[in-house]
C-alpha cells in the first residue's frame, strides 16, 4: 500500500514540472488534481497524440560512415 501511496505523490511533482501540459490537460478536466498516475499517463498520451514534436531525423542530420576498401 506504501507503494501506492509514493506512486501517487509522484503525479503532483510529474504535473509540476510540465507547467505549459498542465494548464492544457487541467482545462480540459476540472479535477486534475484528483488524478492517480494511470489518469496522468492517460492524459500526457492525449496530449503528445495531439500535440507531435517536429521529425528531427533528418538526411541533412546523418552521419555518413565511410565505405571500408573491399
């Protein structure tokens, strides 16, 4: 029960350092603070689903490794 108990302490230091997903997922759920960790993951998934970093892999990013004498 202990373990629970620290799992669900960590959804407040999570929501705490992502202060701009915070302010998006708790206008979307007025009882955000009542989240246990399964709500969080849920949510963050919603979140990333909608909201996708840019591709960074790019060709111009490559590194090309040389070609071994064959």
């Amino acid at each position: 029960m202990k373990k629970l108990q620290g799992a669900q302490s960590y959804v407040y230091n999570i929501m705490d350092k992502l202060a701009p997903v915070r302010e998006a997922r708790a206008q979307k759920d007025d009882n955000w603070e009542e989240w246990g960790l399964e709500e969080v993951v849920e949510n963050l998934q919603k979140y990333t689903d909608r909201n996708r970093l840019p591709d960074t892999h790019t060709p111009s990013n490559e590194v090309e490794k040389p070609v071994a004498n064959q």
